[in-house]
C-alpha cells in the first residue's frame, strides 16, 4: 500500500492521543518548543482542511492539520492565513507517499470550501522549498515576514493567488478572535 491508496479520514475522528503519539514520533517529544506552535498557540485545527491516513490495517500512519492564523502588519491590522502542518508520517512509513496525498487531499479541500464560500486565504507553513515547491509554496512573499521564535527565513513558505495583495511586512501569530 502506498499513500496514495491510504483510506483518509477527517482528522477529528481519531482519538487526540492517537494523533499526539503519532506527533511524538515523527517530530520527537520536545516538538512544542518549536516556532510553528507559537504561531497557531492557542488555536483549533481547521476541520475542513485537517485529516489523517490510515493504512491498510486502518493504522493510522500519517496527519496533516491546518489552522487560522494572522500576519499582523506593523500598523496592527490582522490579515488572515492557514498555517499548514505539521504534516506527520511515522518514521517507517515515511517516503510511502502518505505525505504527498494529505498535501493532496488538503489542497483538493480548500479548492471546494473556496469554491463553496467565495473566500479564499493564502496557506504558509515552516518547511523544505524542495518538498512543499511542488504545491506551489515558495519564500517570495516571506521574506519580510517574522515569526515568535527561531526558524530559519527560507523556510518560511506561502502559496495563493492572494499573496500578492498581501502586506510586505508583518509578524506571524494566532488569529485574533478564534482561540480556544
């Protein structure tokens, strides 16, 4: 079974312990020090865009989450984001394709709830422009993005047709109004 033949389900119906074990070992326990946490603090994961593979066994075997956030421009404005991932494969089970048909899956969502309600919000994450480029995310918008924490700047990876209206500057964080 590769990940693309992998049965997807909504996120929310595995068991949170499931999904934060399975965190725990593609990212190591000491994951929530990292930056891409203090972005979404606070937050709950969009449903609509967030889902999870199970294998054959129906074992869950990999997740992608999405979640609102904000880039916060300079003069206080809050203009809105998905922030995608993490996108987590167990360790023997990466290089299966399960990543790839979640990134598949997602994109394949936020075209239809786009589609559905008129609005569409570009999509950043922290990761590899080798990996994630093939979506269409690239650092060209970023660049003077910051972020809560360390993290590397040609990391920092948007896509969207709406990126070019975005602001040049602004910080990364939770959107205002949505925490939990």
């Amino acid at each position: 079974m590769t990940g693309e033949d992998a049965t997807l389900i909504p996120l929310s119906a595995v068991p949170p312990a499931m999904v934060e074990d399975l965190l725990d070992r593609a990212f190591g326990e000491d994951r929530h020090a990292r930056t891409a946490y203090r972005i979404r603090a606070g937050m709950e994961a969009l449903d609509a865009l967030s889902f999870a593979a199970l294998d054959a066994e129906e074992m869950l075997v990999a997740t992608i989450q999405c979640w609102p956030i904000a880039l916060v421009t300079p003069e206080g404005n809050s203009v809105p984001l998905v922030m995608v991932g993490p996108v987590a494969v167990l360790p023997e089970r990466q290089g299966e394709g399960f990543g790839k048909g979640l990134m598949a899956a997602m994109l394949d969502a936020d075209a239809r709830l786009a589609k559905e309600t008129g609005a569409s919000f570009p999509q950043v994450l922290i990761g590899d422009a080798d990996y994630y480029g093939r979506w269409g995310f690239t650092d060209a918008h970023t660049r003077s993005w910051r972020c809560p924490g360390p993290y590397d700047q040609e990391r920092l990876l948007a896509r969207g047709a709406a990126l070019a209206a975005m602001p040049h500057e602004g910080m990364l964080g939770p959107w205002p109004g949505s925490t939990s």
